[in-house]
C-alpha cells in the first residue's frame, strides 16, 4: 500500500515537471495547448450547455403550469457538464501554480 502509494507520488511529480518543461517551451504550439483546450471547453460550455439548461429550465416552467404541479425537471444528470467543469478547474489551478513559480507566460 505505502509503496504504491510512493510510485503514484513520484509519477505525479515527473508529470508535474513535464508540465512545467512544456509551459516554459517558446512555441504556442507546444505550451498552448492549455489555453486552447480552454477556449474549446468554454465555447463548448456557451454553445450546448447554457442554450441546453435555459430550454429545459423554461420547458419545465411552462410545463409544471400546464400541469398545476412542479414536475420533474428534464434534465437529470449532469455528470458531463461536472466533469468538464472539474477538469478544467484541475487545469487552472495547474497554471495558477505555474504563474506562481514564475513560469513563462507569454503564451
């Protein structure tokens, strides 16, 4: 257990060391993949998920008034939106620490 637990602490740190080798890189196209994947996530985020939740949100209003009782709302699980949300809250503070260090931050 304590040695598996050793082997994941230190693959971790080389990874986090890879990280920062890469964000320190000069080229766009090798530090800037954190800041497109946001950009995707983001517009992905605008363009599918709000219009999605505001038509359910006033679906289920004018429904639950036809009805004269709330109904279940049509949107159940939100496990997509979590996981995005979460992986990108991961990257964030991946960059936050890395400004911190004082990582190139042309890019």
């Amino acid at each position: 257990q304590k040695k598996a637990q050793e082997i994941e602490f230190a693959l971790s740190q080389i990874q986090a060391q890879t990280n920062i080798a890469e964000a320190k890189h000069p080229s766009v196209f090798v530090a800037g993949w954190r800041p497109y994947i946001g950009w995707v996530l983001g517009t992905a985020i605008a363009l599918y998920y709000i219009p999605q939740f505001t038509l359910a949100s006033m679906l289920w209003v004018k429904m639950s008034w036809a009805a004269g009782k709330l109904i279940p709302f049509p949107i159940q699980d939100i496990s997509g939106l979590t996981q995005l949300i979460m992986g990108m809250l991961g990257l964030g503070a991946l960059r936050t620490y890395e400004k911190k260090i004082g990582v190139n931050d042309k890019h």
